[in-house]
C-alpha cells in the first residue's frame, strides 16, 4: 500500500526504496505477486470510511522496480474513491503490463484470471475480497472487487485448472490483527483446493496465520504486511513466500521472516536475522500445528517441510 506517509518518501528516495533489503530475492524471482492495496488515480471522491486511500499513478514505477508483476485488486481499498479510479487504475495496470485479478468494470470482469506464461508453465491467479463494504462488491451493472458467490467460484477455479498448469486463488479475509484463520477461511480454502486450486494465499488480517497443507497443496491463511503505511505494535513482522515447481510439479516452500515495523524500518522491509529469524519460524510453526495433521519443519534457511509418519 502505497499512500500515505510512503507517498512522501519515494519522491525523495527512488522508486526502489522499499526494497533496497530485498532486490536479489525479488529479482531473482520469474512471477512477484502482490495485493495492491490502494487503487492509482488522481479522480473520485472518497469513500466515507475511516481509512481511504489513492496512490498518485507515478508510484506505479514502485511496483517495476520490486519486479511485482502480478496483483491481486480484490480488497478493501479498491473503491476507496469509486468507479472512475478503478478504472484509471486498470488503465495504469495493463499500460505498464502487469497483470491483475479480482476487480472489475462488472462482475463478470472481476471474476477473470489473469493468466501468464512462466518457463513453460502457464499460471493463472483467481483473486476474492471477502471484506466490507459490501458496496464495493461488483455486480453484473457496477464496478468493484470479485466477492467468491457459490454461484460461480468453483466453477471458475476448475475452470482456470483446466486452463492453466498451476492455479493461484488470493484471498482478502479473515479478522484483523488475529493470528487465527476463521472457519469460514479453511472451509473456502479446501473447497478452492478440492475445486482446483494449487496455491491460496491470504491477506488482510496485518499479521500472520499459519500455514496448512491441504491435500498436498499450499494454504497460506495471511502473509502480514509488507510496504504499509503502519506503524501497529501488533505487526511488526511477516513473511515473503518464495514457491518454485519441480520438473514433476512437486512444490516448493521457503519462507523469508521480514521486520515491517516502520519505527524501525521506515518503510524498507529488512530480512529478520539470528534469534529473531528463529522465534519467528518457531511461531509460524506453532500457528501452523492445528492446521496439519503432520507438523511442519522449517530449517535455518526457510525451506519448509512436514514430517513424514515413521
């Protein structure tokens, strides 16, 4: 998310300011997927709501040079300043080619993945805002974020698998500042998976869940903050997931334990070190054992692993 007091710095500091800890792991990287937490544009008016938000469409050059090239738009800031910004917003995305799922000029846009072809594999991202204002759900007549209905959402998750080879589905849920996912989180999570999906990634609570493995497949219930205008106690770290695919699809898991208290880091995310690398994969690990029938082991360098039954 990047208004507020990160709009301030950048002009001063380079669009590659935030990531200045981070460039080898993110350029290193053929897809970066991020959720785009504040719509770009210079129209609307705001939405009568405690926090809104609009990036200026310069700032966009922020999300080039993090080599972020995939987003998610379904979430709770997409209409912050209506109509005509999400669509100056899809404008700016497409201008500069990257590619976007969860919102729309209708329902029936929103819903689309976006579809990108990555060393021979396709890979398609479904993204869902399952957060108010309700008002900011498209419909068949009005612009605004894809809300998963039954109606249509497995569907077009099976759908996308047989379209693609991998299936993202990202998800905007789950209760701020809460380290455990809601039921209602694991229900859609499985049913994505049994409808599909390789991969569910959340966000919105600020901080972060656990992680399950579902039928081999990944679910991470949130992955914190990463560049937020925050200076919360309650979120001062969080993860960056890097997933790789074998030439027999098998998947890969490391997790990358970051410090995103701006207090501390202004803006400029910082890989967690030594102890505090540790406690953390310990609390992830912790937040992740009810979530697995086989726990889950992180070694010193983030790979991530369940233990085989003997």
């Amino acid at each position: 998310m990047l208004d507020s007091w990160i709009e301030q710095i950048i002009p001063d500091s380079g669009y590659d300011y935030p990531f200045r800890h981070l460039n080898d792991f993110l350029h290193s990287a053929d897809l970066v997927f991020a959720n785009l937490e504040a719509p770009f544009g210079t129209t609307g008016e705001p939405f009568e709501k405690e926090f809104a938000f609009q990036v200026h469409p310069d700032l966009v050059q922020v999300l080039l040079a993090g080599n972020i090239n995939l987003v998610s738009l379904a979430n709770n800031h997409t209409l912050d300043y209506g109509p005509a910004c999400l669509k100056e917003t899809l404008k700016i995305l497409d201008q500069h080619h990257i590619r976007y799922s969860g919102a729309g000029v209708t329902l029936s846009d929103a819903r689309k993945p976006a579809l990108i072809n990555v060393r021979g594999k396709r890979v398609a991202l479904l993204a869902y805002n399952l957060t108010f204002p309700q008002e900011f759900w498209a419909t068949d007549t009005t612009a605004g974020t894809c809300f998963p209905y039954d109606t249509f959402v497995f569907q077009d998750i099976a759908r996308a698998d047989r379209e693609a080879d991998i299936v993202l589905v990202s998800c905007h849920w789950g209760q701020e500042l809460n380290q455990t996912p809601r039921p209602y989180q694991i229900d859609f999570a499985h049913r994505a998976i049994d409808a599909g999906a390789d991969v569910v990634l959340g966000h919105h609570p600020h901080v972060i869940q656990g992680m399950e493995f579902y039928r081999g497949k990944l679910i991470a219930y949130s992955l914190g903050n990463f560049v937020f205008a925050s200076y919360s106690e309650k979120a001062k770290e969080s993860m960056l997931l890097k997933l790789t695919w074998g030439k027999d699809d098998s998947l890969g898991v490391y997790v990358l334990p970051i410090n995103v208290y701006n207090r501390d880091v202004n803006f400029q995310p910082v890989p967690l070190e030594g102890e505090q690398r540790e406690a953390f994969f310990r609390h992830l690990i912790k937040l992740s054992g009810e979530l697995n029938s086989l726990p889950l082991v992180i070694s010193s360098d983030g790979n991530v692993k369940r233990v085989k039954r003997s």
